[in-house]
C-alpha cells in the first residue's frame, strides 16, 4: 500500500474512534414558565445534595457540582472527583420552555503546577441526577 492510502485509513480509523462525547445533554418542553423552573431547579439541587457553583438569574442558568465519592484515581495526585449539572430554562418561539441539563464528570488532581481537571464521561448518577431534575421541573 502507498503512504497516502495508509494516511487515509488512519485518519478515517481515528476520527471514528475520537468522535464519542464525553458530556450527556438532555432536553425537554414544559409548560411552566422559566422562572418557575429556576426555583424548582433550586429545590432539586438542594435535596439532591448539589452545591450551587454559578447562577445567572437574568437567563435562568445554574451551574451545580456534587462531589462523586465513586470517581477515583490510584494515584497520590487525585484530590476529588465530581459531578457538574448545568441547566437551563429559556422561552421557546412556541410559547413554552426549553429546559436543557448537560451533565459532565471530572476528575481533578493536584500537580506541581497546580490544579489540574480532566474530564472523564458523565456518570451514571450525573446521568440519573439530571433525568429526576429534568422531570421535576419541566412541567413544575
């Protein structure tokens, strides 16, 4: 084989393997209004045991993290791992609401240069979190 076939079949192979998201999203339409699901969005995050790390009132944007004791790295480095929601509620051109969650895990360690976070694919508790958020609130 020439080295421009060989080049094209291993860029084809690695942009097929490479393409998988780590994130999971989900999506709804609800009737109630945005800021009814801001508050419910609140509510949830408490009694799921979720921190509020960014809110953005004017929008209906929260952001929200739960430390996730089942993340874990072997190594001296690893300091937590966790879980991050972040949610939100918009009017849609039909006259309901576009309620949106993007669940993400990370893994954060500790180096000589500082903090470091990469992220890992979303959990299934971060996956199930945003599932009983988007329930709660979508129709609240």
């Amino acid at each position: 084989m020439s080295l421009r076939v060989l080049t094209a079949l291993a860029v084809t192979v690695l942009a097929a393997c490479g393409g998988r998201s780590l994130m999971f999203s989900t999506s709804t339409l609800g009737s109630a209004a945005p800021a009814d699901v801001y508050a419910c969005v609140a509510d949830q995050a408490k009694k799921l045991g979720y921190r509020m790390r960014a809110h953005d009132d004017a929008d209906y944007r929260t952001v929200i993290e739960r430390d996730n004791e089942e993340i874990k790295e072997p190594t001296g480095l690893f300091r937590r791992g966790f879980d991050r929601l972040e949610i939100t509620a918009a009017p849609d051109a039909s006259g309901q609401t576009a309620m949106a969650i993007k669940a993400q895990s990370f893994k954060e360690s500790v180096t000589a240069r500082g903090n470091n976070l990469d992220e890992i694919e979303a959990t299934e508790q971060a996956r199930a979190d945003s599932k009983t958020i988007l329930e709660a609130c979508a129709g609240s």
